[in-house]
C-alpha cells in the first residue's frame, strides 16, 4: 500500500514536471489536497507528511475535523465548492480559504 507521504511526493513530482514542461515556477503551484470522505488516521498521516492546508467541500465534515485537529494550529482549512448562505458564518469561524462561489444574491 502507497502512504500518502509517497502519493504527495508523487504528485509533487509530476507537478514540477508540467512546471518545466511549460516553463513556469513549480514554486508558484500551490497543491490543495482535499480531504472529503476521509478519516482522521489519515488526515493526521497527511499532517506528518507536510500538509499544513486541506480542502473540504463539506462544511460540516469540515467544522468537525477542524474541531478535532483543534491541537494543531498550523493545518488550515479551505473549503470548496457550492457554499449555502446559511453556513456562511461557520466557514468563516474555522475555514482560512473559500475557493468557489456560484452567485451573487443582490443586496448582499
């Protein structure tokens, strides 16, 4: 089985290779892994691997990994996606990064 410390290396790999494929900075790439539908064994191996940033498309699974890793004040959350006005509030409190937005309501 591949450990996530090889599967980000691997990624890495191929990410500074497109980079000098095409003649661009790898360092100006940034990797945003996503941890949806993922367990917290593997979240942690992910943080030990490096990963000081995750993306999740779930508010709620990410307020809850959030509040877990609540120990490691380093690893930030970005949060993906569709967002519902209703939980605007709770990105806010807990997520560093919201990377989507679907529209615009008037007024807002």
């Amino acid at each position: 089985m591949v450990s996530v410390a090889e599967n980000l290396a691997a990624v890495e790999a191929r990410i500074k290779a497109a980079c000098t494929r095409v003649g661009r900075d790898p360092s100006e790439v940034r990797l945003l892994p996503v941890s949806k539908n993922q367990g917290m064994e593997l979240i942690a191996e992910a943080y030990e691997a490096g990963v000081r940033l995750l993306g999740e498309n779930r508010v709620q699974e990410a307020a809850e990994k959030a509040r877990y890793f609540a120990d490691h004040p380093d690893l930030r959350w970005a949060i993906i996606g569709h967002l519902q006005t209703n939980k605007a509030r709770q990105v806010a409190a807990m997520a560093s990064e919201f990377h989507a937005l679907s529209n615009v309501k008037e007024g807002a």
